[in-house]
C-alpha cells in the first residue's frame, strides 16, 4: 500500500509539472502577440502624430526643434513598423510573473511595485525630449541650432532659467518671422488712461478708482489661449491722487511723487495669471518698487533676473501724455531687434517661411490709433496699413471721459514732429467696455495684418477612463 501510494503521488506530480509547463508556454506565446500588438499601436499611433505635424507646417505653422526632429523620424518609425508587421524578431517583451512556488515572490513583487513612487510626469517629458534629440536627424534645409535652445527667447547657446533677453534697453518685445496675412510683426502698445486710479490702489478693493478696469484691459491685451503676446504692451497711467500715509511712506523711502504709468510687456513677463487679482498684486509690487520695477530685476544675477516677479514691469513718472509722447519718439527713433536676435528669420522658421531680411529693422513712424465711435472703420484702418505698413501700433483706450483738447493736440504735435498720423478708429456703433475693444483691435489687426507664429498649443482629451484630463497634440485644423 506504502508503495503504491508513493506511485500515484509521483505520477500526479508528473502531471502537475507538465501542466505548468503547458501553462507557462501557452502564457509565453500570449505576451508575444499582445506585445507584438502594442508595439505596432505604439508606432502607428506616431506616424499619425507626425503627419498631424506635417499638415500644420503644411498650412504655415513654425516648428520648433523638438517637432522638426520627430518629423526627421518618419523613415525609422516606418521601417520598424514593417518590421514588426512582417513578423521579424524584436526584443523581448516583460517578464511574465511565475507560476507554481513563486506565485508568492510574485506578489510580494509587485506589491513592492505598487509602493514604489511613480515618476513625475514632467520627469517622463524630459527623458522623451531627451531620448528624441539623441535620436533626432536634422533637417537638411534648417539644421537644427548646437547647443541648448531657450524655450523663452528662442536664442541658443543658454536654458530658459538663465535667459537674459530684457537686460537691454530695446529688449522688451519679441517679434516673431511670420509675414501673415500681409505684414511682418511690429510692436503694439495700448495706453490706458485711469484719472480715477491711484497707484497705491488697495488689490483687495479693485473697484475703487475702477482698477479692475485697467487690469481687464492688461488681461484682454497681453493673454491669448496657452501663452502672452510678445509683441504687445500694455501702459497703465495712474494718474489719481494717493493718499496722504501713502505720499508720506514715498517720500521716506526716496520714491518720486507724482502720477505713474507702468508698462506690462508681453515679451518679458513670466508665471503671469490673467485674473485680476493676481495682475493686481504684480502690479502693486512693481508700483512700490523705488527704481521702477524691472531695474531692479536688471540688477539681479541671470537666474535671479530670468525669474524674478519684476520683470517685465516698468514704471515711470507721468500720465497718459508723457507715455504717448515717449512711446512716439522711441518708436520713431528706434526699431526692436528681430526674431530672435542672433539669426535671421529664415533660420528659425525653415524653408517654408521666406526670409525676413537682415536682422536690424529700418524704423518707420508709428501708427497711432485713438479709439472713437464717431472715427474710421478699423477695416480700412487695416487696409491702408498694409498698403504702408507702420513701425509699430499704438493704441490709445480712452476712459468714459476721452481724451481733452489740449491732450489730443500735445499727441497730435509729437505725431507730427516723427512723421506719424493720429487716426480715429471706431469697432462699430456700440458703446463697448474697454477690456473689449482691446480685444477687438487686437482680433482685428491679426485677422487683416500680421498674425504671430506661435507654437501649436495643447488641448486637452475628455475621456471618461481617467479622473484627470490628459494633454494631447491639437489635431491640424482644429
């Protein structure tokens, strides 16, 4: 009986063993052909994303690097997919967990996985851009630039943390190499009058003085979807009398008394939030600042300026007068540097955008607009612009009280003394708020005369499968 039983335990031993190595075989040839699976999703699913590259160059989007070295990589992803398809050997696919004894060892494994700290999603980013530009083949009729690219100023040779692009007395926009629809980019600034608003304004009392109406102008000026204007500033011209404690604190820490205009760049301004809160207290510390705000960046070390909160803000003595005034004879006297400044613009768009010519622009007189119900259509404005293309946009906003007689002809004066033109410019018949005609003129003059090349920007998916809304490439044409 001994003996016996010995046998059938052997014998189901036997049969144990050769069912876990059917199991284990039958296993080995799943993970195959799930695998093979992924990978082929994987490379198909590239190819799209190349092609949506594509089609957006296609119709006069200006790739950036990154995008110009996943293009480069179309003929390798190709061939690897008809590799996978035909069936060739490719590397192995994860390890399956193990059957039998180890099944406890398995677990505790991927228990210990599951504690284990997910990599950050940036983490993920910067190893795929990393992996695509060790990977990457430039282009043949735009080599891609040595060096590191900054992502803020699109020069070469330093990182986005350690950008010096403002230092510069000229340097407070960025003008872009688009010729679209029909001029090349020049600076717009809108200058704000506020009578009524006092620069030591108090962020959480934004109504008193209507400070809230100036600061819906800077959001509706400088902000469009996933980005800022480079080429637009914005003045703020606080001209309302502070107080008392507040005219005293300024004379004991050596501050200048009078009205302040503060101009927001577009082209310089970082970690800036289009609500009006967050301009307000921006705003505010660069008003309290005695050497007028974006100096004191100026004084700071590379990475200090390239992330300081004053950058970007710049106050001066004055009201709206003296800003328009100044804004007139700077404009007219000198031209901001190309995009960017260390290359023409035919380097940095590729082959599909003509060049812009050399890199220093000839100053021409500004455009001047004051805003007017009763004034020209602002499509004929447009028009004539593209016939004789301006130096620059300035954009007068008047508040409910306009500008006066004196004002209007002290402006008409500086106009005349460099050569340029007031015009009235009306949006139409009705009576508007502020923060809307900017957005207009801007609408407008990117519509019928120069639109920037900004970068593709994200959307992001609504799929149900997650909590959190992923990032995904904006399909052409979207």
């Amino acid at each position: 009986v001994k003996h016996g039983l010995h046998a059938v335990l052997a014998r189901r031993a036997d049969s144990i063993s050769a069912l876990v190595r059917l199991v284990r075989s039958l296993s080995t040839r799943m993970a195959d052909c799930s695998y093979a699976d992924k990978v082929i999703k994987a490379l198909r699913k590239k190819l799209r994303h190349i092609e949506e590259i594509k089609a957006r160059q296609t119709s006069g989007t200006v790739l950036d690097a990154q995008q110009r070295a996943t293009v480069a990589r179309e003929g390798q992803i190709a061939a690897e997919l008809a590799a996978v398809e035909s069936g060739a050997p490719m590397g192995a696919p994860p390890p399956t967990p193990p059957l039998g004894g180890a099944g406890g060892r398995a677990e505790q494994g991927s228990e210990a996985r599951r504690r284990e700290p997910k990599p950050d999603k940036r983490e993920r980013e910067a190893k795929k851009r990393k992996a695509d530009a060790h990977a990457a083949v430039p282009a043949p009729a735009a080599p891609a630039p040595s060096g590191d690219v900054c992502g803020f100023c699109r020069q070469t040779g330093h990182k986005a943390s350690l950008c010096s692009f403002g230092r510069g007395a000229s340097e407070r926009v960025q003008l872009c190499p688009s010729v679209s629809p029909s001029a090349c980019c020049v600076p717009r600034l809108f200058v704000l009058p506020m009578r009524r608003c006092a620069w030591d304004f108090d962020p959480a009392m934004l109504r008193a003085g209507r400070v809230d109406v100036g600061l819906r102008c800077a959001s509706a000026a400088l902000f469009r979807s996933q980005g800022l204007r480079r080429n637009t500033q914005i003045a703020l011209c606080f001209e309302g009398e502070p107080t008392a404690e507040a005219e005293g604190a300024a004379i004991a820490a050596g501050r200048p008394l009078g009205a302040r205009s503060l101009a927001l760049s577009g082209g310089l301004a970082r970690d800036l939030r289009p609500d009006e809160f967050s301009l307000a207290l921006r705003v505010r510390e660069a008003l309290d600042d005695k050497n007028g705000g974006h100096s004191t960046a100026c004084s700071l070390d590379e990475a200090g300026f390239a992330t300081s909160t004053l950058k970007g803000f710049e106050w001066q003595l004055g009201g709206a007068l003296e800003t328009l005034t100044r804004a007139v004879r700077a404009y007219a006297t000198s031209s901001p540097p190309a995009y960017p400044p260390t290359a023409t613009s035919a380097a940095i768009a590729g082959s599909s955008t003509p060049a812009l010519g050399p890199v220093s622009r000839r100053p021409r007189p500004p455009a001047i607009f004051v805003l007017d119900g009763k004034g020209e259509p602002i499509e004929s404005v447009c028009a004539r612009m593209c016939a004789e293309p301006p130096g620059s946009v300035v954009v007068v906003v008047g508040d409910d009280r306009g500008l006066t007689e004196d004002e209007e002809m002290a402006v008409k004066g500086a106009a005349r003394e460099v050569g340029a033109v007031v015009t009235r410019v009306s949006l139409g018949g009705e009576v508007l708020f502020a923060s809307h005609c900017v957005v207009l003129v801007n609408h407008y003059l990117d519509k019928l005369w120069h639109t920037c090349a900004n970068p593709p920007g994200r959307t992001y998916s609504t799929s149900t499968r997650t909590t959190a809304a992923r990032p995904v490439r904006r399909a052409a044409g979207a």
